[in-house]
C-alpha cells in the first residue's frame, strides 16, 4: 500500500485553516484559529497513537500529551477552569497506559501516573475545597508509591517508606487546621511509626521496629499533650528517662 505523501496532509491542513478563517471573517465562526489549532494538535496526537498498533509504546506519550492539549485549545469557556485538570490528565493516561500494557517490566510508570493524576485532581478539588488540595496531591502520590509496593512486595519494600511518610503528611495538612503545631507533629510521628511498623510487619525488617518505636513515643507524647494529662506524661517520661540512665550507669559500673 502506497504511503500518503506529506505534502497532501499539510496542504489539506492549509486550506481547511483558510476556509475557517473565512468563515470567522463572515460571521459565520468564532474563535476559528482555536478550532484549527486543536484540531492541529489533535490530529497530530491520533498519528502518535497510530503508533501504539507497532508495540512503540513510548508514542503514547507524547500522543495523549497532544490530544489533552488540543482539547485544552478548543475549550469552551465555561470549562476553562478544568483546562489543567484535562492537560495533566491527558499527560497521566500516557503514563497509566505505559503501565498496564506492560505492568512487569514497566512499572515505573506507575509514579509519575500517580504525580500527575495527583495534579489533575488538585485542580479539580481546588475549585470548592481548597484547603484540601495538600492532603489529596501528597496522598495521591502515596497511594501511588503504594502501588509500587503492591507490583512486587519482596522487591520493592522500600516503597512502603515514601508511601507511608506522604500518606502522613497529607493527613498532617489536614490535622494542622484543627490542632496546634505540636500536636500536629505528633500526628506526624505517628503516623512515620505505623510506617516503619508495616515495613517490619509485611516487608519482615527487624531493624524497622527501632524507628516504630522510638517515633511512636514521640508521636504518642505528642498526641496527648491534646488531654489534660500532658504535663503528667511528659513528668514521667523524664523521671523514667533519667531512672534509666542511672540504672544503667550504676550496674556498669
């Protein structure tokens, strides 16, 4: 089968730009050069994707980013405000697409899938609930790193950490709204021990449990400096902390 030559596409391209200039200058049209423009890029993201029929599955980045970018060029109006949240989508379904077809060998893909899809629901969620767009960008990419985890759980453990530690921090943006900053950082170390902890627990670390534990304390200490009895644990936890130091210098000697 005969190959299109290029020439007859850009000329065809050419004169349908002319024709809707023309229109636009009747009063037949409006915004004309945005609907070429999008169909340009389009057109121009259906050819990559034409690709994906061969096995070049890389085309299916740069063809969603095109597609996303012309739909962004021909937006009404009144969606102007969801145009990030099309470009970024467009930009993770690449990413998304990379991934299943491939889920052994590619699964990197799964992180900057989750990072920009993270970003299109920002913008979304900012909209009407902008004091949560912190907790669903971090916690978006942790369930991505969650994820990871999930694709090989012997292999990839050391996902647990990223996943646990943006996990917590998304629920610390959301804490910091309700408590003062020391209890929100004692959220925050809570939350590092539950990960450490599922490091020990599913990934079989013995040498998490140190990090669960002393965090843990900390975030415990934290925690309940919220109640009336803080200043009676934080007595104790010094007295205790000195007892033991004591004893220890004591029965070495």
């Amino acid at each position: 089968m005969k190959r299109i030559d290029l020439r007859i596409i850009f000329g065809i391209m050419l004169m349908l730009g002319g024709a809707l200039a023309l229109m636009e200058t009747m009063g037949y049209l409006k915004n004309a050069s945005d609907i070429f423009w999008g169909g340009v890029f389009i057109a121009a993201g259906l050819v990559f994707l034409s690709l994906l029929f061969g096995g070049h599955w890389w085309s299916a980045f740069p063809g969603f980013t095109l597609l996303a970018l012309g739909a962004l060029i021909i937006l009404p109006d009144s969606l102007e405000d969801f145009g990030g949240a099309i470009f970024l989508g467009g930009i993770a379904l690449g990413f998304w697409y990379v991934y299943f077809t491939g889920r052994t060998e590619r699964w990197w893909a799964l992180i900057p899938a989750g990072v920009m899809t993270a970003l299109a629901l920002v913008v979304i969620v900012s909209e009407r609930f902008e004091e949560y767009s912190g907790a669903v960008f971090l916690g978006g990419i942790g369930l991505a790193f969650f994820a990871v985890y999930f694709t090989s759980m012997a292999e990839r453990w050391w996902a647990l950490i990223p996943a646990g530690v943006l996990s917590t921090l998304a629920g610390v943006t959301i804490a910091a709204e309700k408590f003062g900053e020391f209890q929100t950082a004692g959220f925050f170390f809570f939350g590092l021990a539950l990960t450490f902890l599922l490091v020990a627990l599913l990934a079989r670390m013995s040498w998490a449990y140190w990090p669960a534990l002393i965090l843990g304390i900390m975030g415990f200490l934290g925690i309940a400096s919220l109640l009336d009895f803080a200043n009676y644990v934080w007595a104790v936890a010094l007295i205790a902390g000195g007892g033991f130091i004591l004893f220890r210098y004591f029965t070495n000697k």
